[in-house]
C-alpha cells in the first residue's frame, strides 16, 4: 500500500493550490458582497461563473471524475487516491472551490449515477450540460415525514401508469433546487411497495419545471441558508408524469444505485472536511500569535497548545485512514472498502466538528460572528453528520461488522477491515 502522491497527484494539487491562492480566496470576500447586494437571488452569482471559466481554462474541471466510464473524457481521470488531496484542498474554501471547479455536490453525486447508470440518450440530455457547468441538479431522496435514515421508509410513490410514471410525495433538503439553473431533480419513491425492503425503490429523472412540481421554499442550515449555492429546497410532487423513458436504471434497483452514488460521495465530504480543518488551524495559529491574553499571546496558553496538537494529530490520522480508504475503492471497490468508508464518514466530521469548535474558542465572541468563516464552517461540518446517513447508522453497521470479524491473528494484514 502506496499512499504517497505520484507525479500526477502533485502536478495538479500545485495547480490547484494556485487556483486557490490567486483566485479562489481573494474572491471571497466579492461573493459575499454580491449575496449581499442581491439577497432575494438564488443562482450563481458572476464572481462564480469567473471563476469556473478561469478552472476551465486551467484544466481544472471534473476532476472528481474516476478514469472509465462514459464520461471519463470529460474530466481529469484521477483515481480516488489521487483525487483525495485535490478534494481537500478544494475543502480549503468550500463555499467556492468546489463549485468553481464543478466538483460540488449534488451534482457530483449525480453526474456519477448519470454516468453509470443512464442510456446514451438520458445522459445526452441531462449529463452533457452538467459537466459543462451549464446546469444544476437535486437529488431527491430526505423526506420530512418518515426517518430517512432508513432509505427503505420513503413514502414517496412513482406508479407505473401506462408509458407514464407518476410521482406523488414530499422530499426536502434537495440541495441546489432554489437555484433556477436547477434542471434536473433525480427522485428516489416507491415503484413497488410489496417488493422486497431493498427492491421497492426506484429513481427518475425529472424536469424541474414539470407540471405538479411545487418547489416550496428554501431551508437553513443553522442559520445559513446556501443562497449562493441554490440553497436546500422542500419540493412537493403532486401527479407528476414523466415518460417511462425518464426511469434510471431498472425498476427496483433505487436502493442499490442511492448506495453506489453515497459511497464516493462521503469520502469526498470527508476529504474536504479535512482541508476545512485545516483552514481553521491556520486562522487559530494567526490568532494565537496576535491576541494578548492575562499578559502573553494565546499561543503561550497550555490549553491553546494542547487544543493545536490534539487537532493535529487527529488530522493527520484521519489523512491517512482517507487516503487508505480512497486506496482500497481503488484496488478492492467501493463495497470491499465500506467498512473503512463508514468509518471515515463517523470519525472525521467527528473530529473536524471538534477542531471548528475550539478554534471558535481561541477567537471569543468574533468565532460566532459573520466576520470570520469559522461559524459557517462548522454549521457545515455539522450537516456533514447527517448527510449521507447520519452517525448512528453507519455506528450500527461498524458495529454488526466487527462482532463479526475473523479474529486478529487470523486476518491477512493491510486488506480491507473485513
């Protein structure tokens, strides 16, 4: 097991760190001015385009995108493991990176099951203008009315009517839906409700602006609601019809295709997560250094030292459990590393959380403030513990996992934690 970056890796993680050091993070400050000055506006605003059309011109587009595929061209062909230092950098300024370099979810997420899963004429339609930049998409799968913590409780129904599927439900959280850039709403109900538990879903693609889709309104986020990114939508579904032709994939294969599409998904939050605590180390080594406290900087405070290190060597263990894990969907596949995945899903935003919270200590009352990013920071990181399964599940499921085990000594040594 070699996790050290190759050439490719650090050829473009150097192009990277110049996107953000020229471009990304002096824009900063001009989104927010431009959120500000138009605050009933849900779509990118101009200093985004600017800057998808600089990544652009830097072959810095899709390179979430793994080598295979269908639309592998379209993207930078990086292996998990190569992409694992990309997205953490990215997760630097998460409110910009991502998006500036199409790497964002949803629609990473989507464009992969697009990807995969689509006929040549579903993903001209919706995949082509995606990874172009030119659209948006949602992802329909969170319910307000049922625990959807357990997929299997989606009351959303999609009724086969003829050479029409009909959906009927509520589903919210459908992060980029306010954005009228959104397109395309991939939707997660019930085809057949007496299937088998895991093969009663299935998913369609939806046009944002067919009749009997309602989009709400948009939800915060501690506070936060997203403006810039298109926000979180609540979208009610009422006798909405779409040919049969909109379906992905088969009929029943929901449930699998949502966990084929989730896998990637949460090591890529994860990667981020970590170039997010690193920011936050680099604001707490600022402040500690400048800000006087009972006659000494912060930095010569015990427990400001003792918070740094902790933060440190969490950080640099759960860089190298991501990279181990980006390794083994690499060699062994997403399903051979899920243990890991689940693991690093837990323990990072965990952990991340915990470093944002101290160092929202060391800056007092300026650490809740808009001032400084520390607080939207964090309110992110939370969300981090909800999406894509919430703690307790994946706990859950490590926990079946490791009852289960075969003994230490009887393992082989560097393989997945089977």
């Amino acid at each position: 097991m070699d996790l050290a970056p190759d050439a490719t890796t650090r050829e473009i993680t150097a192009r990277v760190r110049d996107l953000l050091v020229d471009e990304v993070l002096p824009a900063e400050p001009v989104l927010g001015a431009q959120v500000a000055a138009t605050p009933e506006d849900w779509s990118f605003r101009p200093v985004v385009r600017q800057l998808q059309a600089t990544a652009k011109e830097r072959g810095l587009w899709n390179l979430f995108l793994p080598p295979g595929g269908p639309a592998a061209e379209r993207g930078g062909g990086l292996t998990t493991l190569q992409y694992a230092p990309v997205a953490e950098l990215t997760g630097y300024s998460p409110r910009l990176a991502p998006v500036a370099m199409n790497c964002a979810a949803p629609d990473t997420g989507n464009m992969e099951l697009l990807a995969h899963f689509a006929t040549p004429e579903q993903r001209e339609r919706w995949l082509d203008p995606l990874l172009d930049g030119a659209q948006r998409s949602a992802f329909c799968m969170t319910e307000p009315a049922v625990a959807s913590s357990d997929a299997t409780n989606i009351a959303t129904r999609i009724a086969r009517d003829g050479d029409e599927y009909v959906i009927t439900g509520r589903k919210w959280f459908a992060t980029g839906a306010m954005n009228p850039d959104c397109g395309l709403l991939v939707v997660m109900g019930k085809t057949d409700p007496d299937a088998p538990r895991h093969r009663q879903q299935s998913m369609v693609l939806v046009p944002r602006e067919t009749p009997g889709v309602t989009v709400l309104r948009g939800l915060t986020v501690l506070g936060y609601d997203d403006r810039d990114h298109g926000g979180h939508a609540e979208i009610v579904f009422d006798d909405v019809r779409v040919p049969a032709s909109a379906l992905l994939g088969g009929q029943g294969e929901g449930f699998a295709m949502a966990q084929a599409r989730l896998g990637p998904g949460r090591i890529h939050h994860c990667m981020r997560a970590l170039g997010t605590a690193e920011r936050a180390l680099d604001l707490v080594r600022e402040r500690a250094a400048e800000r006087v406290a009972f006659g000494s900087p912060l930095a010569d405070q015990g427990v400001v030292r003792e918070w740094a290190a902790t933060a440190r060597t969490e950080v640099e263990a759960l860089r190298l459990l991501v990279l181990k894990t980006a390794w083994l969907m690499d060699t062994v596949g997403n399903r051979a590393a899920m243990t890991e995945i689940q693991a690093i899903k837990v323990a990072v935003p965990r952990a991340v959380g915990q470093i944002l919270d101290r160092a929202v200590q060391v800056f007092g009352a300026a650490g809740v403030s808009g001032d400084h990013p520390l607080a939207e920071l964090l309110a992110g990181v939370r969300t981090l513990r909800l999406a894509d399964g919430p703690d307790e599940v994946h706990l859950a499921s490590l926990g079946r996992a490791e009852l289960r085990r075969t003994p230490y000594l009887a393992r082989p040594a560097g393989g997945p934690a089977t």
